[in-house]
C-alpha cells in the first residue's frame, strides 16, 4: 500500500481499456481516489467491474471538453490512454482517428492548463518509431511513420510537451507491445500472443506471417501498470520528456510461440498443439523492434519484473481457467 498524501485524485481516460482495467486496479488497492471517463457504457461488464471496486465512471468521449470538465472535476493527475488505437482503422478512416487522437489529446490539454493539473502521464505508442529499425531504439531514433495512428501519436507528443502551461509535468510513455490478461485480440499492442493462445487451445493453427524471424519487445502489463504508479507518486522533480517503456529484449515471433507452446504442454491439461501455419509476410511489417530502456531507468529508478517466460506461463494459466 502507499504512503503519502490520500487525497490524491486520478483521472484515467481510457480506463475501461486493456492497460487501463490493470491500471484503475492497481490504483484503487493502493487506495488512489480514481475517476474513469470511457466510451464504454457505465452498464458494461468491464465497466461495472471498476464500479464495483470503487472508481468513478464516467460514460463519455474525450472529443467532448464537458465530459472531460465533469469526469476531472477534484482530479490533481490524468492518465490519458483513451485513443483510437487500431492501425488499420487509422488508415480506413483517418478522419475519425484524428478526431480521437488528435483532438481529443488537446482536450486534455485545455482541461490541463486550466484546472490546476500537477501530473499528465500520456501513452504514446513505439509506432512512432516508423520504419526505424536501428535497435536497440532510443528516444531520439527517427523513422517515418506508416500510419495516420502514428502520425497522430507522434503529433500528440509534440502537443503536450509544447501546449501545456509550465504546472503539470508531462510523462509521455512509448508503449513498446504490451502484453497480459485481459487483452482483446483486436488490441493494437500485443494481440499476437492471447492469438496464440486462444487459436492453439481451441485446436485451431497459430498463424504467422513471414518465417517467423521477425522480432518484437514484449512488455507485461503488469510492468507497465507498476512504472505509472511510480510516476503518479513520484518524479516531481523529473523533466518533461519522452521515455520508451519496454525490456529491452528482442524476441522473435517463432520464440515467442515456442515459448507459449511449452507453457501449454507444461498445463497437463492434454492439448494436441496443431501445426503452424506460415503465411506470406504482411506488407508495413518491420523486422526488428526493440527498445533501449536506460532513459526511463535512470530517470524513474524503474526496470521491468517479469520476463517473457513468466508472463506467458501467468497468462496461460489465465486463459485455461476461461
């Protein structure tokens, strides 16, 4: 549990999502006041979940600076994850991503500068690296874009650290591929892994594109949830910036299945694993992303817990149970 000041009041938007569920948890057990704004309805089971634990939620859209104003009202720090997160969607319908991301974030930002906010901590997103394949990536690493997602995101970050008034310190987080219980298939981060998991546990062929060689970053939820707590009760004196939130390891996609392929046969619970089905490498994937972590280490005193073995057994054993 936490010490200090309990008044402490923190917005989360984008609670109702994959890292917020974990996030707005981890919060109220360390008895943190939370309000919640999502576009989720209130009557959802992931919102009555938060409900039932004691957050505030609030049913709105970050398009909106009222349902900012009300879900904020007594708030001292935001945690601002709401976004349009798909890729693909970005690309179909860019209009509506900007209208999220982009707009949406300068919402936060008014509310920010004009409500006497202490701390904004922003999730941005390793897309913005682009094409960059230089690892491991550190902050200053430049790429292009593939994507209006990326595009806004790497937009957003520029916003906040020159928009926002002098008062709140900006914490701006590049979520490499976050992974954990929880997590929709659909999710923009690591969907690749409960993928995994669900189609081998059902009988069905994990799919991968390309020979599998390609390399990713992957990050448990958990880790990420424990480095915003960090932040909310500390680095007051730490600089605006930018930090990449990742571990530093590179693990190919054909590791990553081995990985979760012994996890599921160590369960004894008599799983046939089906065969792998390669497909033709998709087009805008990169080969290599891995990021260098020394920034956000020295700067908050942080470093990730859990490995990739230990994450994948937990979250195996999480899907087993349903």
């Amino acid at each position: 549990m936490r010490t200090g000041d309990e008044n402490l009041r923190v917005l989360v938007t984008g609670g109702a999502g994959f890292i917020g569920r974990s996030l707005v948890k981890e919060l109220l057990a360390n008895n943190f006041t939370v309000s919640v704004i999502d576009t989720v309805s209130s009557s959802d089971k992931k919102a009555q979940s938060l409900i039932q634990l004691g957050a505030h939620y609030y049913n709105g859209d970050i398009r909106d600076l009222p349902s900012i104003e009300q879900a904020g009202e007594g708030c001292s720090h935001i945690v601002h994850l709401a976004a349009q997160t798909s890729v693909p969607a970005s690309i179909e319908n860019p209009k509506l991503n900007d209208e999220v991301n982009l707009n949406g974030t300068l919402n936060i930002i008014k509310y920010s500068n004009s409500n006497n906010i202490k701390k904004v901590v922003f999730a941005s997103s390793a897309a913005v690296y682009g094409n960059c394949e230089d690892v491991p990536l550190v902050e200053e690493s430049a790429g292009s874009c593939l994507s209006p997602y990326a595009e806004s995101k790497f937009q957003n970050e520029k916003d906040l650290l020159s928009l926002i008034s002098k008062e709140p310190r900006v914490h701006i987080l590049r979520f490499f591929n976050v992974y954990g219980p929880g997590q929709d298939t659909n999710s923009s981060y690591a969907a690749v892994i409960p993928s995994f998991i669900q189609r081998i546990i059902s009988g069905q062929s994990p799919t991968i594109f390309g020979d599998g060689s390609q390399s990713r970053d992957f990050i448990a939820v958990s880790d990420v949830v424990d480095l915003i707590t960090h932040i909310l009760l500390n680095s007051n004196n730490t600089k605006n910036g930018v930090y990449n939130v990742a571990t530093q390891t590179e693990t190919s996609i054909n590791e990553l299945l081995s990985l979760i392929i012994t996890s599921i046969s160590q369960t004894d619970n008599g799983i046939k694993i089906p065969e792998i089905n390669y497909q033709g490498k998709r087009s805008g994937d990169i080969t290599s992303s891995c990021a260098d972590i020394s920034k956000v280490v020295n700067s908050f005193g942080w470093s990730p817990k859990v490995s990739l073995a230990q994450g994948i057994k937990s979250l195996v054993e999480f899907e087993l149970r349903g």
